[in-house]
C-alpha cells in the first residue's frame, strides 16, 4: 500500500497533461489525478491550434467563388457570417473537451475542476481547500499570450479573446512577426477584415529560412495585407479621448465608430501613433507579441525551484525538476512550444517513470507548419542556419502551382532543400504552397531518417503534383 494518495498527480489538462495521465493510468496501471482550473484540452484544443485551423478553414473560402468562376462554375461571391461560425465552433470545442474529459475517465485517472498548486515535493493544494499527496507531480500548465509592457497595452486583445468576439472588427491591427501573429493575418484578412500589420524586425517570421519567409511576406501583401517592418506603436488611446484628440487626426479613411469614455479593452476604436510617425485608427489591435509560461503561483520557489529565463520552469532531457518528484513538460518548460511535442515529452515521462525505460525527449529535426495563405512547411535548418555550420548545396524551385497558373493568379510555390556537401544529407526542407504543412510531415520523416539528396532523387515523382519538385531538383541554384 502506497504512502501517497496517488502515484501521480498532473496540474494541467491540455495536450501533454491529459497524455501523460491516461498513459500513466491506462498502460501502467498507475493511481493517477489530474487538476484543470480551467477547460480540459488547454490551449491546443480550447483558444489556439484547433480553433485557430477551424478559422483558417473558414477563411480559405473566401477566394474560393472567384477561383470556381475562372474554371466555369456559374457561383457568386458570398458573405461570411461569424455569428454562425462561431455558434458552430463553440459546439466543436464542447465536443472536443468531452472527448478529452471522457478519455481521462476511460484511462481511471480521477479529474479535480480546480486550481492545484505545490505545497511540497510530494503535495498539491487544491482551490477547493483539499490537499492531495503523489509519488510523481508532473505540472503541464502550459502559457498565455503576452502584452507588450507598454502605456494601454490593456486596450489591445490577445489570441486567447479572437475566439470570443461577438462581432468581427472592421478593422485590426496586428503586432508581432512571429507564428501567430502572421496566421491570423491571414485569417482575418480572409474572413473580410482589414488587416495591417506591424513587425519590429526587417522580415516576419524571424528563424525561418529567409526565403520562405520573404515569399509569404510578399504573399501576404499581394493578398491584400498592409504589412509594415521595422514598424511598432509607440502610444495608443482609445478614439474620442482627450488624449487620443491630442494624438492627432487620423486619416478618413480609418474606421471609426463609437466614442468611449473610458479606455477599456475592446471599447474600440484605438487610435495608434507607430515608430514611422503615422497615426491611424483601429478598430481593434491585436497583440500577437510572444507568449510566456504559466509557472506564477504555483509553489515553485518554496519547493526551491527557481523558474529561469521568463518565467520558464528549468528541467533536465528526462523533464525532471531539480526537486526529483516533480517533473514538468510542456510550454511551461518553453523548450520547443508545440503541441506534438508537449505529448512527446508526457509520453517520454511516463516511459522513464513508469516504465523504467529512461527516455530522454528528442528534440531534433521538428516538423512544423506556420498557417498563413500560402503555409509554410519546414523541418532542419535553414539556408542560413546551415550555411553556418558547413558547406552546403541548396536546391530549390519557385513556380506558380498549375491550378493557380489557370486562373491567372499570382500566387507561387516554393520548394527547397538544403544538403550537406559533405555527405549529401538533407539538412533542411522548407516548403511554401498550399497543403504545405501536409508536405512537411511526409518529407519530415525521410529528413529525421537522414536521407540523402540521392534518396530524394531515387524517389520517383507523383504527377503532376506541386510537392513532385522536391525529387526532380538537379542542379543546385547555389553553393555556400
Ligand atoms: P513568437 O515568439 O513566434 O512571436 C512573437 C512576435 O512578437 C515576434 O515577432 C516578436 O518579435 C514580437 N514581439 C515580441 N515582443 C514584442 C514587443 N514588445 N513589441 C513588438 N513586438 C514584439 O510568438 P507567438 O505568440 O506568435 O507564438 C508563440 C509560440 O506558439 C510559437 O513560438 C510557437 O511555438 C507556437 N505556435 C505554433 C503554431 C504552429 O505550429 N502553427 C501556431 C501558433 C503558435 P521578434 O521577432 O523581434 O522577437
């Protein structure tokens, strides 16, 4: 008979806690719990990659008459109605956290509806009052959005409130670079709104391959979205105070409706001065500026478990805490922030845990996929990454896709490998198209097999296809 409660306790019921628990559970045979302050699936399932992919669903529609028409189909343009689509998506996410709630229950992992924090190394507190004693605590509380520490940085909103809006705006304002902030670019440009966007830094999508980026940033402005680099806000008001009257006048043009009182968020509209002197009003601003894990108030420093660079909880390659009961996986660790590997690392736990297998978590050659219009699908390193480590061959092809050709539409293609000189090994795949991030899982697994250019070139194409360049490349553009 245990001297715990339990074997296990998971603070977390998003992707990797929920993974970890039922394994441990379901395969071990293993006493586990698991507290959820907020709704089972976290931030995957419940305000990021599946509310977030069912939107870009939504918004691929939209040049979709105009496509149909130019192969002959009789179609008119349509609406879009985001009352409807959102009705729609909330059922899917109660579903989607049925599901998860029900999986949990199926493995006998027994479920709190709570806040837990850490009273020691062997146990948790819930809001509820009750304390619960494990062998093994594994936190999987994941992050949040961050604001920018900036005056009213409170009047822009964040990934978490897009899923909410009661009505889309006319106009927003987008700050960051980075993955979210480019695919809901595209998203809200393609569910109808105005979208201007401001990056800090001189290209988008910083640590991508410079290419790659710089055709979805052209796609991005060919589509219609007024980007601006080396730009960011330097004071914002909401419209009709005095101290946005004292900002300036913006251009006519702008949006502007509704004249609040008070600076709240989404009282809209702000009216935004940025770096190049431009002031312009939004009818929202949308900060998509990085996010931070959620490792405040947890109990970590009683238990001497300082978290490290902002905010992160500091673990070693089996995930363990310096206190040895207490594991953490997950974007709360912020090693690689992704949700596939969020379930790695739970699987990875209860392998060295349970199973007494120690498997350190593999995070080289990571497939992933950046969701704007064109996606981006990439694994390895980049030209640049690569071109710093040794001589590389760089093979690639840009062309306009035959489905876009026949409609006379500007979108291209990009296809991309870089290949070590040395021993001919794909060091990198970078690809631009559509179904991009479908591409990427496939040549992602001959890329973390160590396939060389000549695997790649064995291969026979699959006609005519888009993705058919990445074996018929051969002549490298460049050598570096
Ligand atoms: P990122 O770290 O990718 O991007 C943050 C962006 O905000 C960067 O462009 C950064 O600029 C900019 N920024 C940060 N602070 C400021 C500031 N004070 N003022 C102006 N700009 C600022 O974070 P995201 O929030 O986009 O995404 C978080 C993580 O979520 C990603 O790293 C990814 O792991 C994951 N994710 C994955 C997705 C996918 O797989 N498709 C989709 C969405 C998220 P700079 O580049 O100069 O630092």
């Amino acid at each position: 008979m245990s001297a715990f409660d339990y074997d296990l306790f998971v603070i977390g019921g998003g992707s990797g806690g929920v993974r970890a628990a039922r394994v441990a559970a379901g395969e071990t045979g293993a006493k586990v719990a698991l507290a959820e302050e907020d709704r089972y699936g976290g931030t995957c399932v419940i305000r990021g990659c599946v509310p977030k992919k069912l939107m870009v669903f939504a918004s691929e529609y939209r040049d979709m008459p105009a496509t149909a028409r130019a192969y002959g189909w009789d179609i008119a343009d349509g609406q879009f109605d985001w009352t409807a689509f959102r009705t729609k998506l909330n059922t899917e996410l109660d579903r989607l956290e049925e599901v998860y709630r029900k999986l949990l229950k199926g493995s006998g992992v027994e479920t709190f509806d709570a806040r837990a924090t850490l009273k020691d190394a062997h146990t948790v507190k819930l809001s509820t009052g009750e304390e619960k004693t494990a062998k093994h605590i594994l936190i999987a509380t994941g992050g949040r959005p961050q604001r920018p520490d900036m005056p009213n940085a409170h009047l822009g909103m964040v990934s978490d409130d897009i899923f909410h809006l009661d009505k889309l705006p006319k106009s927003v304002l987008i700050v960051g670079g980075g993955y979210i902030a480019c695919e809901f670019a595209c998203i809200l440009h393609g569910l109808g709104v105005k979208v201007t966007q401001f990056y800090r830094g001189a290209q988008i999508l910083r640590g991508f391959d410079d290419e790659a980026r710089g055709l979805i940033a052209d796609a991005m402005k060919g589509r219609g979205i007024d980007l601006h680099t080396g730009t960011t806000i330097v004071e914002m008001h909401c419209v009709g105070t005095p101290e946005a009257d004292a900002m300036g006048e913006a251009p006519v043009d702008d949006v502007q409706y509704g004249q609040p009182e008070q600076e709240e968020i989404g009282s809209g509209p702000v009216r935004v001065k940025a770096t190049n002197g431009t002031i312009r009003d939004f009818d929202a601003v949308f900060f998509a500026t990085g996010r931070v894990p959620n490792s405040d108030d947890l109990g970590l420093e009683a238990l001497g478990i300082e978290p490290g660079r902002n905010g992160a909880i500091e673990v070693d390659e089996y995930s363990q805490t310096k206190v040895p009961s207490v594991y953490a996986i997950g974007d709360v660790t912020n090693r690689v922030n992704l949700t596939p590997v969020a379930i790695r690392e739970g699987m990875a736990f209860v392998e060295t845990v349970f199973k007494g297998n120690p498997t350190p978590v593999d995070h080289e050659l990571i497939p992933s996929a950046v969701f704007t219009q064109p996606e981006m699908g990439t694994v390895g390193l980049t030209e640049e990454q690569a071109a710093e480590q040794e001589e590389i061959e760089v093979y690639c092809t840009s062309f306009r896709p035959m489905q876009m050709a026949f409609v006379d539409a500007p979108d291209r293609v990009l296809m991309k490998l870089i290949v070590s000189k040395a021993n001919r090994t794909v060091l990198g795949c970078h690809i631009v198209a559509p179904g991009a991030g479908e591409m990427i899982q496939l040549a992602g697994i001959a890329v973390k097999m160590g396939a060389t250019k000549e695997d790649f070139d064995r291969t026979v194409a699959v006609h005519p296809t888009m993705s058919e360049e990445i074996v018929t490349m051969r002549n490298p553009a460049r050598t570096r």
